[in-house]
C-alpha cells in the first residue's frame, strides 16, 4: 500500500551554539530545532505510517571544524573518513566541548521512527560525507531504533516514490544540475585518493570556495552563505564591496576557465591522448595567461585592476602557480567555453524546447527525465533554496503529456522573493531575510497515483519563525 510521504530538503545543520558563549556558531546556517521538532510532531500525529524524505544537505559538512577541510593536499579532494567522523560527532551533539551541535532533532527522528514511521536521506554536494561507511553507521545507529517498523534508508542520488504505472514521484538533490556543485557521476563515485594515497572525498567546485574562501568572508558578514547561487555572490561581490583576496580571485578564475572543460578532466579521470596534446605550454602557465584569457568582462576588468597592485599580482602568481596538470588541462580544454558572470547567475537563461519558454538547468533536467519515464508524473529537487510550486507552471510534454517540477525549498535563512534585484545594502538588511520552512507533501490515491502539495510550516506553525 502506498503512503502518504513528506520531503524536507537543505535543512544545512552545522555545529550548533558555541559553548563559551552559548550563541550560534558564527557558521551555523540552521536556527529552526523547534519548529523542525514541531513539524515531525505533525506529520506523524496519526495512526498510519507515513515516510520523511530529506532531500539532500541534510547536514552542511563543510561548516563543521572547517579547518579540516584546507589540510587536503588537493584541491579536487577533501576530507577523510576519520575527519568526517569527526565532523559528524559535533553535529549529533557528541562533542560538548566545540559545540553543542543538534542533537535534538536526530532525537526527534529517532522518535518518528519508533512510532513506526520510515526516513529516506538523499546525498547533497554539502553532505556527501554521509556516503563513508562509518558516517553513515554513526547516523544510522543514532536514528534508527532495533526492532523499528519503518525503514532508514540512504540513497546516494535518486529516489522515486509509487509503483503505478504512472503518477510515480522522482527526486534527487538537484546538484549535478549545477556547474558550480556538480560531480560530474552522480555521485558514483564518491571517493578518490590524494597524492600520498590517502582516500578522501571528491570535492566540487561549491565546496572548495566554501572551504577556501566562504567560511571566512561569512564570520564577517551573516549573510554570505543565503545568498544563492555562489556566481551572485561573486558578481555582487566584485561590484561592491568585497576585497576578495588573491586566493579567492585565482579559484574563482579557475572556475570559470575550466567550467566548460569534459567532466572526466574535471572529476579526475584518466587523460586521454587527446586531452594531452590540448596543453598550455609552459611558458605560458602564469598570472598573465590566467586574467587575458578570462572571457567574461566584469571579472576580466576586475582583476586587471588588482593586477596592478604588486602586492596582489605577486600573491595571485602564486595561487596560479599551485596550479597542477589537470588544471592546466582543463583550461586548455574549457577556456573557449566558459560561462559569464550573468549565465551562472541565472541572469541569462536558455530557452526551452517549448518557443519562447525559458527554462534554467533544473526545469530543463526535469523535462528530460518526465520525457524519459512516462510513469513519473513529478520531479522533486532542492539545492537552489527557492521553493517553486510545479501547479503554477506545468510542463508540457510529447503525446499530450502534462507533467510537475517542483522545488522543496530551504529552512535556513534566504532572501524574500520580490520583482527587483537586491542591492548590495539590502542583502545585508536581516529584515530582507525570512525562514518560510517548507515542504512537500505526496497524497496517494485510490489507483496509487501520487499528487504533491506545496507546504509551508512557518504558516502552519501559527507564522512563527525561529
């Protein structure tokens, strides 16, 4: 028998409050313990089962003891099993003396499940440290109570939901949909060993800027890590206000020159004998090389203008320098095919196969996969932390088909929807911020044809907010 099936998704938990001051962690993305508590009161308040879908970033790994993450000799690797243990133990709520973590809502999941209920977590680009082996166990053992009715189940992609033959529900994350996040395998291969034969966790793009350059700009200013996509804040960064240091400019330069290269050279496949002879040679591996081939013209200008402090071109020489082969491949192979600013941002978007509908990367991957499965009626991502109701816009398929792609939202802190664009002042205005906590959830009916609503807890929750 089909149940009636609730997703959260990006729900971010990091360490918790600090414990000298008892305040939240500087990092901490997640404030709503209670009112997640509150909504996992609700939903499994009646006598049937019903199923929780966390749909990626469940856990924002890369904001917990962030030191760990810049001790990898690699820039496409990060950390390791031991040290997502590690990470692991603050979040539960196992290490009192660095933080006091979350431990009441892995508590109040273990309680929905002791009620007989089912829990099914999907990997995101923040928590791909929950594909190690004795991560999952810790998360597992801490959840699941022996005996239970339900099941807890890990899924490192995708899941779908029903088994009519059609009506089905399809969901993943939503970040290999994303050039800034994506891992090129669907998360497959999760897994990679340093150059000193330690395995670590791959790394994308998105998390090596969070690590390298996020972390420290959010101590100083709250609001970084509720901006979405990294690209706006970049664009808003370089035309404001941010001194982004030659670190950050030398990796967000990367990015750009390699975004357009295969993904076997970005996610470190073997090279091909023709990747070999597409090389920037030698001579030309510098600094210099990096800025004039940059295409997009905001940031090219950006960094002329720095380029022409000593100071910042002898630290940006050195960045570029770190630099290895694959980077260097990857340039090669990408330069000619790079993204602007205004592309990444969403400023500029593709059209769709439908005239003149516009469709970004997300409603694009749900057309080809409704096309691909007429059994699946709907396709259900997060990531972007803009929650979309799929009734308002359907999308419109071959042999007269309606299909649904819908987003589950954020419960971190984001930006109040509105028609203009945000100046940089107001994105540093709390007021221009609000927590909605919504979610999705997936009626069955008598055929097994699931139906999905959108839903906001904030509302339901009498309009508190955390």
């Amino acid at each position: 028998m089909n149940t009636t099936v609730y997703l959260i998704s990006d729900l971010h938990l990091g360490p918790g409050r600090d414990v000298a001051t008892g305040q939240w962690n500087a990092l901490e993305d997640f404030q709503a313990d209670d009112a997640f508590c509150a909504c996992i009161d609700r939903i499994s308040a009646g006598s049937a089962p019903v199923e929780l879908i966390i749909a990626g970033d469940f856990v924002d790994y890369p904001q917990i003891l962030p030191d760990l993450s810049l001790a990898s000799p690699s820039t496409q690797l990060g950390c390791t099993e031991s040290e997502s243990v590690e990470r692991t133990r603050v979040v539960l709520g196992q290490r009192p003396d660095i933080a006091s973590g979350h431990p009441e809502v892995f508590a109040r999941l273990r309680r929905f499940m002791e009620d007989g209920h089912s829990i099914t977590i999907i990997a995101g680009n923040h928590d791909i440290d929950l594909l190690w082996p004795d991560v999952w166990k810790m998360i597992f053992d801490t959840i699941y109570p022996p005996g239970a009715g339900g099941v807890l189940r890990r899924e490192p992609f995708s899941y779908t939901i029903g088994t009519a033959d059609h009506g089905r529900i399809y969901v993943e994350h939503g970040q290999e949909r994303d050039i800034q996040n994506c891992f090129g395998d669907q998360l497959t291969q999760p897994f990679a060993l340093d150059k000193r034969g330690v395995k670590r966790l791959k790394r994308c793009w998105g998390t090596l800027f969070v690590d390298r350059v996020y972390n420290q700009l959010e101590r100083d200013r709250w609001f970084i890590d509720n901006v979405k996509p990294i690209s706006r804040v970049i664009k808003l960064g370089l035309a404001n206000d941010f001194g982004f240091t030659a670190e950050a400019l030398a990796l967000i330069a990367k990015f750009y020159l390699t975004s357009g290269a295969s993904l076997h050279v970005l996610t470190g496949g073997v090279l091909s004998a023709k990747d070999a002879d597409i090389a920037v040679p030698p001579e030309q591996r510098n600094g210099t090389t990096v800025v004039a081939t940059i295409a997009d013209d905001e940031l090219r200008t950006a960094l002329e203008q720095r380029m022409a402090d000593p100071a910042f071109q002898a630290a940006f020489e050195n960045e570029v320098q770190q630099f290895d082969e694959r980077d260097w491949q990857a340039i090669a192979t990408g330069a000619n095919q790079q993204p602007t600013l205004d592309e990444v941002t969403g400023a500029a978007t593709a059209k769709g196969v439908l005239g003149a509908e516009a469709e970004d990367a997300y409603r694009k991957a749900a057309r080809e996969i409704l096309e691909g499965d007429p059994s699946i009626a709907a396709v259900i991502m997060g990531h972007t932390h803009a929650a979309i109701d799929g009734l308002i816009e359907p999308i419109y398929l071959s042999y007269q088909r309606t299909g649904y792609y819908y987003n589950s939202g954020t419960w971190t802190l984001h930006l109040r929807d509105r028609p203009a664009e945000y100046t940089w002042q107001e994105i540093a205005d709390p007021a221009n911020y609000a927590s909605s906590l919504t979610y999705l959830r997936f009626d069955p009916d008598e055929q097994g044809v699931y139906h999905v609503t959108l839903k906001n807890w904030s509302e339901e929750w009498g309009g508190r907010t955390p």
